[in-house]
C-alpha cells in the first residue's frame, strides 16, 4: 500500500490558521465531521503515542480543525475534569480528554470508574460529540472503545526534531493487539494474514496556530500536577507508629517491642487534642511533619539515657575520688 509522507505542506488556509501537514487527512477530517450532522452520529478518535512524541499537540491540532471554538477549556486531564466537561459539550463540538488512559484495561485499573465510563460510551452514540481520546501506548486502549467506537486511530512518534503521525484503520490496530498477545512468530504472522502492516498515511504537524491553547494548557497540566501532589500526600504521604519507632532505633539501642510500647502510649494520648493524628481500624496515621518530629522527641525524652562516663567518677581502692577519663 502506498504511503503519503507529506512534511512541509502549508495548508494553514484550510481550515484555519494551525498546520496538519496532509490535505488527504484534513479533508476527511472535514466529511467526518459532517457526516455528524447528517446521520446523528459521534465521532471519537483515539491517539496514541510515547511521552513528548507531540501527542497533545496533534490533538490539539485536530480539536482546532473540527472545531472553531476548541480552546484549552475543552481538555480533560483528569477523569473529573472529564465528568464536567463531556456532558455540557455541545453536538459537533469537541471534548479533549489528555490522559484518557484513566479509562482502560478494564479489571487492571479502578472498575467502578470504568463501569460508570464504559456504561457512558455505549449510550452517547447520538449526542453528536466530537471526542478525542489520548493514550500514552496502544495497549492502554479499552478494547470496547478500539473495537466499536473509534473512527479514526492515529500514531504519534518523533524523529529527531520532526514530531511525525501515523494513520492506522481498525483492522491493523486490532492486529497489533492481538500479537501482543501471541508468542508463536507463526501465530504473529497468520493474524497479519491479508493486512497491511504499513500506516495508511504518515505526515507531519507543528503547533502553528495553537500557541495560545499550548500555553493555556501548560498552566491547566501544572494546576493538574499540583493536584495529583496533593492527592498522593493526603492518600498515602502521612507517618505511622513504625515510622517513629524506626527514627527512635536510630539513636538509640532499644529492642522494637519496647520502643513499640512507648511509641503506642505516646499516640494514644496525643491522639485526643491533635487532629493531625487519626485512628482508623486500629492503625494511626500522622498526617503533619511537625507533629510526627515532636512525638519523637517526646518518646526520646522518656527513654533512660546511658550515663555520660565523662562525668562519672569511682572510688579506687585507697578512698581516693579519681576522675574517669574517657
């Protein structure tokens, strides 16, 4: 099958002011979208490709070209951000979910998120949404949405300072996963039988165009980060009894049990007036450094010290007070 590698072709008069470098892609792009108006139908495009291939961007690229008003307030990074902002897309519009990898591989991630999202794709067929879905790999990809929802699949990479895509048709992409699976080279080679194994077409995109989207979208994945910070050290960031009684083994000789019981006599009684100290199914979490920092000086102060042997002086045997030194 013949290959169209189109890499420096302007066609920023299009559709708009941004560069998809393929008129053979804009162009279907153009009859897909409005085929949505005619047949009542969604479109959803899957985007697949490794960390910094230009992924964001292309879809960036192909919001702006189906739809005129697409901005960075139409991309999702979060599967909250996508609960709020896919039901108010209006038909023939576009909703940009970043990091759609949150719904995939059912049974492998959270299901109670994948049966509400599962349950959303098969009934928002005819609300006429243009949906553009992104993935960090090929097999991240629920096989529901490969299978009966994606229209169009394409393949980000980058090849030295070119950010190249890739067009792939369902049939090809359904094979690559499957031999994912396979480990036979004969079992690889008979699920490619009468497939193409080439891209349907390959060419080149850049950001002209959406430099302002880029920059909105920058400031949204930083908000996006700041928050994840956060979710990870109020889910999982706090320090527990073992914590204290491994900081306390440090500078001391004492056995676990006994620091142990310290350490649990120290919490129960701490945990009445200190909110940054929680108790739950008997396990205690300490959620502030400072307070973690104080209870360890607390239990140190109730350990027995080892005499200083500077200081101590013994009686010799002629009664004589002779000074130790060390």
């Amino acid at each position: 099958m013949k290959v169209l590698i189109l890499f420096s072709m302007d066609l920023s008069g299009l559709n708009g002011d941004f560069m998809i470098h393929n008129r053979a892609v804009l162009d279907e792009l153009n009859m897909l979208r409005a085929d949505m108006a005619v047949n009542d139908q969604d479109l959803l495009i899957s985007v697949f490709g490794s960390e910094g291939s230009g992924k964001s961007v292309f879809a960036m690229n192909l919001g702006k070209v189906l739809d005129p008003a697409y901005g960075a307030d139409c991309i999702a990074i979060t599967v909250h951000d996508f609960a709020r902002i896919a039901p108010k897309t209006e038909p023939i519009h576009v909703v940009h979910w970043d990091e759609a990898h949150h719904f995939s591989r059912r049974g492998m991630y959270d299901t109670d998120v994948n049966r509400v999202l599962l349950k959303y794709f098969q009934t928002i067929r005819g609300a006429k949404r243009i949906v553009i879905l992104c993935y960090p790999a090929l097999q991240e990809m629920d096989r529901y949405i490969t299978q009966h929802r994606t229209r169009l699949f394409f393949e980000t990479i980058k090849k030295g300072n070119q950010y190249l895509v890739r067009g792939w048709r369902k049939e090809q992409i359904l094979a690559k996963l499957d031999t994912m699976r396979l480990y036979k080279q004969s079992s690889k080679s008979q699920r490619w039988k009468g497939i193409p194994r080439n891209p349907i077409v390959a060419f080149g995109h850049d950001f002209t165009g959406i430099e302002q989207i880029i920059s909105d979208y920058k400031l949204l994945k930083r908000g996006s980060l700041s928050e994840a910070d956060d979710e990870l050290l109020s889910t999982f960031g706090y320090y527990n009894l073992m914590d204290v009684v491994r900081k306390l083994m440090s500078v001391t000789d004492y056995s676990v049990a006994r620091l142990k019981t310290i350490v649990s006599e120290e919490i129960n009684q701490a945990v009445k007036d200190n909110d940054n100290i929680r108790v739950k199914g008997g396990r205690y979490t300490i959620t502030d450094e400072k307070v973690f920092n104080k209870l360890f000086e607390v239990c140190l102060e109730r350990l027995p010290r080892a005499p200083d042997l500077s200081q101590i002086s013994c009686i010799t045997h002629d009664s004589k007070e002779v000074e130790v030194v060390v």
